[in-house]
C-alpha cells in the first residue's frame, strides 16, 4: 500500500462521509427537514475477491456502514440511502482489463454489464417510486448480476484468463505452421498481418435543441421584470413541418447552407421511398446486416455513400420545380382537363345500361333519348338522339407548370401510419399528424400522454391552421361525384374544417 492507495481511499470513503455530513448539517441549520435528499452509494460485492486492488474492498465495505449510521445518526429526516451493489461493467476504466474474460465468466452463471446498462439500472434508484421508499428505510439494491454468488472468484478469474492465454499461444503457432506451408507451397508471398480496416463513417440523426440560457444572461431584461403575464406568454419549444424540401431540418438545410448533409440525404432518401432499414439475413449472401438498403435491388449500401448516389435525384424532386402529376394527384398542367358540351347531330348507337341508369337518363335528357328494355330481360338499352347536348373531356395546356411539391415518394406510411387511416382520411390530416409528431419530439417528448402527468386533461389542447379544410375530400365530394367516378361513403366528413384538429 502507497499514497496512491490512502488518496484512493479519501476519496472513496472517507470524503464521501464527510460530503453526507455536510448536507445533513446544512439542512438541519436551514430547517429543511422535510423533504430527504436521496443519496445513492455505489456499493460493490467486491470486498477483495479479486487481490491485487488496494483499499477498494474495504472503501466499499465501509460505505455500507452509512446504512447503519442513517438510524444511529439522525440523518433520516435530511438524507435517505439507496446502495446500489454494482456488478460486472465491461468498458469502464476499473475492469477494462478484464474485457477479454467477461465472455467466459457470463458462461458461469454471471451477468455482465455495459455501461449504458449498468447506468440504466442505477437510474432506476431514483424513480419517485423508489425515492418515497427510500424515505422510510434505506434500500440495498442487488444489481452485481451474481457475481456475489461464486466463492473463490478472484481464482476463477485467474484461471480463465490463463486459459485464454492458453488458446492464442495455440492459434499462434498454427498460423506460423499455416504461414510457412502456404510459402513453401506458393510463390506469392504469405500475408503474416491482417491488412487494415478502414472504418467508414456513420450519420449522426440528432435533433437540436436551443442552449438554454443562465439565469445571468438574462441580468439586462431584469427592468422587464412584472411587466408581462408570465401566464399568457407563447413559448415555443419545437417545431415540425411537411413541406416541398422534407421536414423542417432538411429544408433549413437547403436554405441556410444550400445543400443536403449526409444526414439530411439520408432522411430524404428515407421518406421518398428510395431506400430502407433492414435488420435481417440479406437473401443474396446468406449473412446478417443491419443497417440501409436500396429499395428496388435491395442491396446494402453504406450511410456515407447514400448522398453521392442519390443526392441528384433528391434535389430534382424536392423544392420548388415543375408539376409531377404522381405528386398532384394526377393533375398534368399540360393535359388539364376540361369538358366541352357538344350538340349530337344524328342518332347514336345505343348502348347498355341498368334500370336505374336508363331512368336517370330519360328524366335529364327527356325526348333526346330513347331506353327500352332488352328482350332478353334484365338490362336495358340507352340511344342519344340527335339534337342531345354531352360533354366531351378536352386536355387543355396551362401555364402554371410550378409548384412547390412534397417530395417525390413521400408517404405517411413511411412513419408509422396505418393504411387503412391513410386511406380513410384526407392527405392534410396526414401532413398534420407527422408535423405534430415531428414538433414534440423537438421539444423532447416522445410520448404525448406525458403531458397529463404535469397538466389536467382540461388544460392541454390543440390550435392547427385549418386553410380550406380537406382538398381531397372537398374534390371528391363536388367534382368526383359529378362525374360519377367512386367516391368514400365518409368523405363528407373529411371536408370539415375541424376533422384535422380531431385526429
């Protein structure tokens, strides 16, 4: 044992029950007895076991005298204790040594641990549930993953790292057997190292949030001070859009800088549909691969080669550019539909129709036609006689050939919403649906039932820009059902302005 042992164990133990000390006494001095401060100790089944590790076993013993010392000390009142028996933490600075032998200490009935799981668990220590527990006695928390459970451990250990050893001195030598066969066999000269791997880089999907600002920043507004309703004042937390260039990220992107990042490709190439996530057995190789893939080839392809391959075609069919009929509902500006009325000058052939079709066309057209029913029964026969007035559909060429397109291939699906939704509302309440999503994971929440853990159900709603309410349905309902094309049985419903708001 050295100083470095006696400074370790300063800060491990002894000035950690100095820190507990001195918040008990702040409080008792200010009075704030009522409300515990939840102290988690992280504690370990380490008491030794491994050798070689100075005074660490028995800083970690003597933490888990405070659990004694909360009812002998008083401290009940100003702390509450949660001991958090830590197990095996694979990457951490203590047991990066010991990465090589987690694999084979887990086949013994231990459970590792990442750090992210390891600080996932100890997270959990400080749920409300578990603080309101804490309040009335301390809480010895068992996470070492069983580690505690294996006598002699340090020895284990031992010899699993000697085994390890064991096998790559083995593997070793048959590689220089392998070596020297391959060269007295070959004229090409034998690979005695692996050849470098170049590692490629990832995107980086984030949302950004503001940098909230210190309470000094803020000194020079203090004249402002009581002079606005705090009650009544917007605060805008995030923001979501559906619009030509993708989401509101992507299109800040266009107009700040004037290019897509990597990132901002990939989403677009996303959402047009260009590419997709896989997480499977690729059918051509037979091997297992995470990550994009080409939608029609089906072939991976890496995040950083999504913007040089698609990158053309994204900026073709995103922004401001000529109509694409597939994107405006089939609305061609040089074929734009019009109908002409003719007057019929001799009698036409007849043609066959229902019952009900041929009344309906002897009540509009009267005498200028003529219906009689077949002598086989149960259709009839329709015949425009001259002088009948049809409309006859006419392509006319506008000039209005620009507009500011959803991306090609953009769909809700892509997000999540279910076909038959898709197919029963209009393409509005859609765009409303993702922009919303889009705007409260912004603001950091990821669950929208969230908000009535701190708001009554009376106090959240919704304002959203109604415009004309439902185009779609508004086109089916006047236009499409003049023209006796298929409408839905609810699409009336669709065009009321507040249907968006309600979904």
């Amino acid at each position: 044992l050295g100083s470095h042992s006696e400074f370790a164990q300063r800060v491990l133990l002894t000035n950690l029950i100095r820190l507990l000390g001195s918040i008990k006494d702040t409080k008792e001095r200010l009075g704030y007895n009522t409300r515990s401060s939840l102290v988690v100790l992280p504690l370990s089944s380490n008491h030794g076991n491994f050798g070689g590790d100075g005074l660490y076993g028995e800083c970690k013993i003597g933490l888990e005298t405070a659990f004694n010392r909360w009812k002998s000390e008083s401290w009940k009142n100003y702390l509450s204790i949660a001991g958090a028996v830590i197990g095996w933490t694979r990457g951490t600075g203590l047991m990066s040594g010991n990465n090589v032998v987690a694999q084979e200490i887990e086949r013994l009935g231990v459970r590792t641990f990442s750090t992210r799981e390891m600080a996932f668990n100890i997270l959990g220590l400080v749920h409300p549930r578990i603080c309101r527990l804490a309040c009335r006695q301390p809480i010895w928390a068992d996470i070492n993953g069983g580690m505690g459970g294996i006598s002699d451990f340090g020895d284990v250990v031992s010899k699993v790292r000697v085994d390890i050893q064991r096998k790559i001195s083995t593997l070793q030598v048959i590689a220089r057997e392998a070596a020297l066969d391959y060269a007295a066999q070959s004229t090409q000269p034998a690979v005695t190292s692996l050849s470098a791997q170049g590692a490629t880089p990832l995107a980086k999907h984030k949302h950004h949030f503001p940098a909230p600002r210190h309470y000094e920043q803020l000194q020079h507004l203090r004249h402002l001070q009581d002079m606005v309703n705090l009650d009544k004042v917007v605060v805008v937390t995030g923001y979501g859009e559906v619009g030509s260039y993708g989401n509101a990220e992507t299109r800040w992107e266009m107009e700040a800088y004037g290019e897509f990042s990597l990132e901002g490709c990939i989403e677009l190439a996303w959402t047009m549909g260009l590419i997709k996530h896989f997480n499977g057995t690729l059918k051509a190789t037979g091997t297992m691969y995470v990550g994009w893939v080409d939608a029609k080839t089906e072939k991976p392809i890496r995040d950083i080669d999504v913007k040089p391959r698609y990158e053309e075609y994204i900026l073709a069919h995103t922004g401001i550019r000529l109509i694409e009929p597939e994107m405006a509902h089939g609305y061609d500006p040089n074929r734009r539909t019009i109908l002409r009325e003719i007057q019929i000058e001799h009698d036409m052939e007849p043609f066959e129709a229902t019952a009900d079709e041929a009344a309906t066309f002897k009540a509009q057209n009267g005498s200028n036609v003529d219906i009689w029913e077949t002598s086989s029964g149960g259709s009839w026969l329709v015949k425009f006689l001259k002088g009948a007035l049809i409309r006859v559909p006419m392509a006319l060429q506008t000039n209005r050939l620009v507009a500011a397109l959803l991306p090609t291939g953009w769909s809700p699906a892509i997000y999540g919403i279910p076909d038959d939704v898709i197919r029963q509302v209009d393409p509005v309440t859609c765009y409303v649906l993702v922009a919303t999503v889009e705007a409260l994971v912004r603001s950091g929440i990821t669950d929208p039932y969230e908000l009535y853990q701190y708001f009554h159900v009376s106090e959240v709603g919704n304002t959203t820009g109604s415009a004309l309410g439902g185009c779609r349905a508004i086109r089916e309902v006047f236009k499409d059902r003049y023209l006796d094309k298929e409408v839905k049985n609810d699409a009336l419903q669709e065009t009321f302005i507040s249907t968006v708001q309600a979904w």
